[in-house]
C-alpha cells in the first residue's frame, strides 16, 4: 500500500467516548486505511492541523458546551485548510445543517447516527474532495 492510501483524519471532540469509537472505526477501516489524530481542545488541533493537513476533520458542535464549530470551521478555512470537514452535533437544531455547510462544512450528522458505514462515507466524500479516490480508481 502506498502511503497516499492512508486518510489522515483529526477528530475534535471532548467526550471521551465520541472520541473512542472514532478511532474503533478508523481501526476497522482497511481500505483505504485510516490514521486518526484526536483532540479534546481546539488549540492543539489547529497547531497539528497547520503543521501537517490532514485529508477529513471531524468536529464535534459543541466543545465545552459552546456551539464552536462555525467558529472553528471559519479559522480553519481563513487558514487556508482546503480539506474536508464533516461536524457531529448531540442535537441537530433546525437550520444547523445549512449553517455549517454555508460556513464551509461539507457533512453535519447526528452522533447517535454515525454508525461505521456511516463513517466509512465520510471517508469516502473525504477521499472524493482530496484526489485519493480518484487516484485509488486509477492505481487499483
């Protein structure tokens, strides 16, 4: 396998659990592979995430109980993060979806729906906005 075959993805979430079954699924995945760096704070996530890109982030809505994703997700892009980013909310909330996607996300799910082929889509629309899927297409 080459190395372009391994998604790099960052999850930023601060609940333990979220963040375990995260990396549950990205143990699970074989193809492509998946690598998950994880955070429970915004600050030491945007630091990894300017030093080395990573293909898919995954933001969880509310960080410390604060609706931060729009936030973070406009840092992120005025940083010139071109990537994918997909935010978990607990609570969907009419017009959120829209909201986050107007702002730059490309996904908003439900937590309670991220089941791992609901994962493993993330992955694949990740692949798909950063040329991996094509080149996988090409190389396989």
């Amino acid at each position: 396998m080459r190395a372009e075959d391994v998604l790099a993805i960052v999850a930023i979430d601060d609940d333990a659990r979220d963040l375990a079954m995260m990396q549950r699924y990205c143990d699970k995945a074989d193809h492509p592979k998946c690598k998950l760096a994880r955070f429970t704070a915004l600050e030491p996530a945007y630091a990894a995430i300017t030093a080395r890109p990573p293909h898919l982030i995954i933001l969880d809505d509310r960080i410390d109980g604060e609706l931060m994703a729009g936030k973070a997700i406009s840092r992120l892009r005025g940083q010139g993060y071109g990537g994918g980013i997909a935010v978990l909310s607990g609570i969907k909330r009419p017009g959120r979806s829209q909201e986050l996607v107007r702002g730059g996300a490309f996904y908003h799910v439900d937590k309670d729906s991220l089941t791992f082929r609901a994962f493993m889509e993330l992955v694949d629309m990740a692949m798909a906005t950063s040329g991996l899927l094509r080149a996988r297409r090409a190389g396989a």
